[in-house]
C-alpha cells in the first residue's frame, strides 16, 4: 500500500510495511517517484485519541521516540493534540477546511444584481422598438400612407 492511498483511507503512515504474508524482515519500498503535488497528511480523532494514549503510556526512556518515528509523526502533533483534548475541543480534532471562507449571499446586492440585468435587456427592447417605429415612420412618408399618431388624437378628444 502506498502512502497515496493510505491517506485516502485516513490510516496514518507506518515506518515500513510488512508483506501480506506476514514475513518478519521484508519490507515494502517507498515508491521513490515524487509526487507533482504533495498530499497533505489528515489524521482522524479516534486515531489522534489513540496515539495520546499510547503517548501516556510510555514509561521507558527512548519509547515516545521510537513511537513518533514509527507513526512518521513530530512532537509538535503531539503538542496540538493534547492542547485539544484539554480545551474539550472535539470538533478540533478533525481536521479543519482550509482555504477561504464562503462569503455570505447577500440577498439585496443578488436582487440589485437582477434588476440591473433586466433593466439593460429592457432598454435594449425599448431602443429596437424606437428604430422599427422610425422605419415605419418614414416607409409611411415614402409611401404617402398617413400614419395615425395617438399624439395628435388624444390632443384632439
């Protein structure tokens, strides 16, 4: 298994791996070929618990060392783990979304947004409509059809 897709199974990485049928002293490579993007390790909270506790239970000089090199893990972890266990942060101990966040939708700037985009197509409607009145108006005088203009019949009622 390699480190790719350990990741996606959110198993933390092992010093090495022994071959499926169990063989004591063969171990797996490390595929040597360097990934274009580097996966960023995610760790999930009942393995973070298990970890502390296994950290707690080391009594002997050169066993929390041995631990951290065999889950490929640094002090540090350890550091921001325990302040989250402490602090009662459950929700802390999964990993957080990174990168920005969502900005909230604001419904009068959507709404100004559409009736700015309506107002555009309806000045479009409104300038062809003029250009075929225009054309009208003057086929009529080309022709000599007279036009009815509702102008000129309102002002005479």
């Amino acid at each position: 298994m390699d480190d790719h897709s350990r990741m996606q199974e959110n198993q933390p990485p092992s010093g090495g791996e022994r071959s499926a049928d169990g063989g004591a002293g063969q171990l797996h490579r490390a595929d040597p070929e360097v990934r274009e993007r580097p996966v960023r390790r995610t760790y999930p909270a009942p393995y973070k618990l298990r970890i502390l506790e296994e950290v707690e239970a080391c009594t002997e000089h050169g066993q929390l060392g041995a631990l951290l090199r065999r889950e490929g893990l640094y002090a540090s972890h350890l550091k921001t783990w325990r302040k989250q266990r402490d602090e009662g942060i459950l929700n802390g101990l999964t990993p957080k979304k990174r990168g920005r966040k969502a900005k909230p939708k604001d419904p009068v700037h959507e709404e100004n947004q559409r009736l700015r985009r309506e107002n555009q197509r309806l000045v479009a409607r409104l300038k062809q409509a003029e250009t075929i009145i225009e054309v009208q108006k003057k086929l009529s005088e080309a022709l000599g059809i007279p036009l009815d203009n509702p102008e000129t019949n309102a002002s005479e009622e």
